[in-house]
C-alpha cells in the first residue's frame, strides 16, 4: 500500500496560524501571571524609556512568601491565610460539581427519557432560569439562606452557596441533550431482565452520557469557582472568603504590589488547571457527542 502525503494547502496553512495566534493570544495572560508571580519588583514596573521585560531577570518566590505571611487557625493547627482560602475555594467547587453533576445528570435522564404530565413546561422552567440574570435572584437567595440560619457559621455560609449552583439550569439542559442519544431499546431490555430505574441508570444510561459527564464536572468546577457575585453576598467572614474574595479584600494594601496580586492569581489559577487536565478527555468526548445527536 502506497503512503500518500496531505497534500499541505494554503487553506490548511492559514489554519494552523490562526490556531497558534489564538493559542497565544489565550495562553498569554497565564504566561504573564506566572512569570509576574516569581519576578522581583523592578521586573514589574517599568520606567520611562525602558524595555518590558517578558522574562524575569531573577526567579524570586518573596512574593509567595509575603501572600502565606497571614496565619489562621484551622483544624486545630495554624495555616496560611491564603490556604484556608483555597481550601475553601476547592471544597465549594468540589462539593458543587459533584452535586450538580448527580442531580443534573438524574434531572436530565428523567426529562429526556420519561413521559409524564408537565414535562415541557417544567422543561421550560428551566430554559428560562438559564436566560435570567443572576443579578436579579441575589437578594432573594441571600434571604433565604439567612432565614434557613446558614450565614451564622463559617461552613454554613460556604453551603449557603454551593446549593443555588446544584440546581444549575444549564447543566439539567446539557445532561438532557445527552440523554437523548441513548437507544430507548436498551433501556427497555434493562427492564425486562428486572432492573429497577436506578440500576437501568447507572449500568445502561450513565457509561453512555459519561462524557457529558466529564464536560459538565469541569462548566461547574469553574462555575462555581467564578461564582463571585455570589460568594460577595454570603461569604461576609474572613475565615469563609475563597481566594478570589480574600485577594480582592487585600486589593486595597496592596493596590502597587503587582507581584503580590500575580501569586494570588497563580494559586487561584491552579485548581482550574488541574481539573481541566483531569477531565479534558471527557471535555473533548463530550463536546463532539454533543454536536452528533444519534
């Protein structure tokens, strides 16, 4: 068999450039947080008449040092102030993704796979909450935490805003979309051996939709992680701030301590990061499942 080359055309030249301009152009600011994190001052600000410098001159991890400076008590022991804000940062994106991740995925199934009466306009209720700004159901979520007694107590609070995300709209809708690519015939066989509906989920429905499952764990590990209208309105103690909170609250002593701001944003970054490589096949797998409905 004779091996034949891809032909390289101009077309598929201009392709690659744009993907490696818009690589750059979104792998930049990342860049520019790491390295800013590790550079000394005079790296940072620049004087009139010279040169940015792209690449620190020395590596220098005062800047990480001076953001664990802030100690805590925690767990019966002392901890930097700026990981107890991650800790929580993690645990609210944590508990929140596996959360919704089940009750979306379950929602979904039922929505797609089940007859029942109201089924569309329960459907609907949920297209609509995806259109409806979140600005605008704030005050009433924040009441009724309060009267529920969960802005009281520092995990209190941190719960206070992981339940809004679990009855997230948009992954009911996602998990929906997948569920209808699974092959009703299948379903029915489960049954008839006697599987009841949860076995039916979990051995026939759920190995279908996984990666579906593996994009929605990373839209709401970083939903909850950006949600930060919300943790403003309820995280009020400083010992329940996510590190997104308690950089902002230091904006203020560090306004010209760009190196300081830079390793608050690189620890911030991480989390993210990680998930995303953990689930980044299931992301792909899902994103293409999604576009082919079968």
């Amino acid at each position: 068999m004779v091996n034949r080359k891809k032909a390289i055309t101009p077309y598929y030249v201009v392709t690659i450039l744009l993907l490696a301009v818009m690589a750059v152009f979104f792998l930049f600011p990342l860049y520019w947080i790491v390295t800013g994190s590790v550079k000394i001052k005079s790296d940072i600000i620049i004087k009139s008449g010279e040169m940015v410098k792209w690449i620190p001159t020395t590596i220098s991890w005062d800047n990480f040092a001076r953001l664990f400076k802030s100690k805590t008590e925690f767990l019966g022991m002392g901890m930097p102030m700026a990981i107890r804000w991650l800790f929580n940062s993690v645990f609210i994106s944590v508990v929140a993704m596996v959360l919704t991740c089940i009750t979306a995925s379950l929602a979904g199934y039922v929505l797609a796979k089940k007859r029942f009466w109201g089924k569309g306009l329960i459907f609907g209720l949920f297209v609509c909450a995806m259109a409806l700004p979140k600005q605008v159901i704030l005050i009433p979520l924040m009441k009724e935490m309060s009267d529920l007694g969960l802005l009281k107590s520092v995990w209190g609070s941190m719960f206070a805003v992981i339940l809004p995300v679990v009855g997230w709209p948009f992954g009911v809708f996602m998990m929906k979309q997948f569920s209808e690519n699974i092959p009703s015939s299948l379903l029915e066989a489960a049954r008839i051996d006697g599987a009841g509906e949860l076995t039916t989920f979990i051995n026939v429905a759920f190995p279908i939709i996984k990666p579906g499952f593996g994009a929605l764990a990373i839209f709401t590990f970083i939903n909850s992680w950006n949600e930060y209208p919300l943790q403003l309105v309820m995280l009020t103690q400083n010992e329940s701030k996510t590190i997104a909170l308690g950089i902002a609250s230091k904006l203020s002593e560090m306004s010209n301590d760009f190196g300081l701001i830079m390793a608050g944003a690189a620890l911030a970054s991480v989390p993210i990061i990680i998930v995303f490589l953990c689930f980044q096949r299931y992301f792909t797998q899902g994103i293409t499942m999604g576009a082919v409905k079968g």
